[in-house]
C-alpha cells in the first residue's frame, strides 16, 4: 500500500476489484494473517499485459528495430 502510495480506502477497492475479477485470492497464512495471492488467470493476464506492452514500444519506436523473423510470427508483427 506504502510503495503504491494508495491510501487505505484506494487499496481496499483495488483488492476488491481484483478479487472480483479473480485476479487475486485472499487465503489465510499459518500465522492466521490474511495473504493475497495470483491466480492461474491473473497470471495469464499480467503475460498478456506484459506482452502488449512489448507491441507497444514497438509500435512507438516506429518500426525503426526490426526484430526476429521468428518473433515477427508470434507477435503478428513484421518489419518493412
């Protein structure tokens, strides 16, 4: 919460979104304390996230790095 600078009231709806989206589940450590961990699908979103981001700079750097022809396939990008 103190790294994100989010106020208590911020993170409880971030946590919550998360949580509703199933992003996130909330288990209970040994020690009784509440843990937050990714699931299976908030894991494929953050792949897909970081994955867009890549196109992203990509797109923006205007095409001036070609990259892999392999690559090119995977990301349905070529260079011209």
């Amino acid at each position: 919460m103190y790294k994100a600078n989010l106020s208590g009231e911020l993170n409880s709806y971030y946590l919550e979104e998360l949580l509703q989206s199933r992003l996130i589940a909330q288990d209970r450590s040994d020690a009784g304390c509440l843990v937050y961990r990714t699931t299976q699908k908030g894991r494929e979103y953050l792949g897909h996230y970081y994955h867009m981001m890549e196109l992203m700079e990509l797109v923006q750097d205007g095409g001036n790095n070609c990259i892999d022809p392999d690559m090119a396939k995977d990301n349905l990008m070529f260079c011209s």
